[in-house]
C-alpha cells in the first residue's frame, strides 16, 4: 500500500515537472515562429504582419501557459487555501489581461491592413470569442462566489462543481482554439506559396501544436476537482481526476 502511494506520488511529480516544461516549450515555438520565422513584433509599422505577430505570442501565453498553471494552481503553489485562492484568481486574471491585448492585435492587423481584412469570419474566431467571453464570466462568477464579496455557503457548495467543471470545459475549449489558429495561419501561409508543406517553419508549427494537446493531456490528467467537507464548501478537499 506503502509502495503503491509513493509510486502516486512520484507519478504526480512528474506530471507537475512536466507541465511546467511544456509550457514553457509551448511558449519558445510560438516565440520562435513569430519573431524567428514571420520576422519579429512591433505595435506601430508598415508591415502589419509584425502587428499580427503579437496575436500567437500573447494568446499562447495567456490561454495555454498561464491558463495551465491556474487550472493546477491548488496543486502546484504552497500555502494556505486563501493563498492558493488568490493566485489563482490572479493567474487567471493576468490571462484576461494578456488575451485582451493579444486580441487588440489581430482586430488591427485586419483592420489597419490595406486592403482590410474582414474580421470574426473563422470558426477561429467565432471559437476565441466564445473562450475568452466565457473565460471572463467564470472569472467574475468565481471572483464574486469564492472572494469578494463571497456568497452564501450552500450557494458556494452548490456553485462549486459546477465551478471547477465550466473550468475544465473552458480550458479544453481554449486548447482547441489554439490550434485552431496555428492551422488556420499554416493554411494561409502554404496556399500562398509563402512556405512548403513540409517546410521547416510547418515542422516548427505543427511540434508547438502537438505540445499544446502534450501539456493539456497533463493539465487534465492532475486537475484538482473539488469534493466538500465540513460544513464550509469554501475549503474544498482537492483529488486528482481517477
């Protein structure tokens, strides 16, 4: 029973060691791709592309490495509960931040492109909207249930499930937005004869996308889910998924 404990033990380590690799893997390629691959970032230039390039960065950053660590954030930080609360709350909230900006991006990339570019016509882009609307509401419905000004225990106990399942739901759905966008950018690039089909720089995109489903099979594998006890469901035992 012993043996069987530590082998868990040593197992959830080595997911935790492995999200933290992942992610920052998954932050290098997009970094690599924009700046090494579509020649670099700028806010303000002629080259709107260097705008765009802003767009994969950010969005990456924020849906996929920051989101990651809030997910597990119970599980990956030490402290107290309201400790591990706060940093969530926090991670996720930097996350909005980022994503807002990272958005801004591409609605200027197409809007300052000469000729415009029609915006919100890709399943894309129909799938970010919904992830980062959605991801907005769990965080206020979160923030307003569980920290200020905090609601009722049998509204938390009642809230909290349904909390924690939105949560996942929204980061699978942000995982798959993310590649998304990596097809639907390796699609433009390839049917304009800017790269070959098995260029260098479609090898690079196809890996980051690849560490992507990588990182988020992990995240899921040791998400915390909730299960109450005691008679305040604000201090939630949390259990790997089995």
């Amino acid at each position: 029973m012993a043996q069987a404990g530590q082998e868990k033990d040593l197992l959830t380590k080595i997911g935790e060691v492995s999200v933290q690799v992942l992610g920052i893997l998954s932050l290098l390629l997009v970094i690599v791709w924009s700046v090494h691959f579509r020649g670099g970032l700028a806010w303000s230039i002629e080259n709107k592309g260097l705008i765009f390039n802003w767009h994969p960065i950010l969005m990456v950053t924020a849906f996929v490495f920051l989101a990651s660590e809030g997910v597990l954030a119970y599980r990956l930080f030490p402290g107290t509960h309201q400790l591990k609360k706060a940093i969530h709350l926090t991670v996720q909230l930097v996350a909005l931040i980022i994503a807002a900006v990272g958005i801004t991006a591409a609605f200027r990339f197409h809007n300052e492109s000469k000729p415009p570019i029609d915006n919100l016509y890709s399943l894309h882009s129909w799938f970010g909207v919904t992830t980062y609307s959605l991801f907005a509401l769990q965080w206020l419905g979160g923030c307003y249930t569980f920290w200020y000004p905090g609601a009722a225990p049998p509204t938390r106990s009642w809230f909290l499930p349904y909390h924690a399942s939105l949560g996942i739901f929204i980061y699978i759905l942000a995982l798959t937005t993310a590649s998304q966008g990596i097809l639907e950018k390796l699609t433009f690039l390839q049917s304009g004869g800017a790269i070959g089909r098995r260029s260098t720089e479609t090898i690079l995109a196809n890996c980051l996308g690849l560490v992507i489903f990588a990182l988020g099979g992990v995240v899921l594998a040791l998400a915390p889910r909730p299960k109450p006890r005691g008679p305040d469901p604000d201090l939630p035992e949390y259990r790997p998924l089995e």
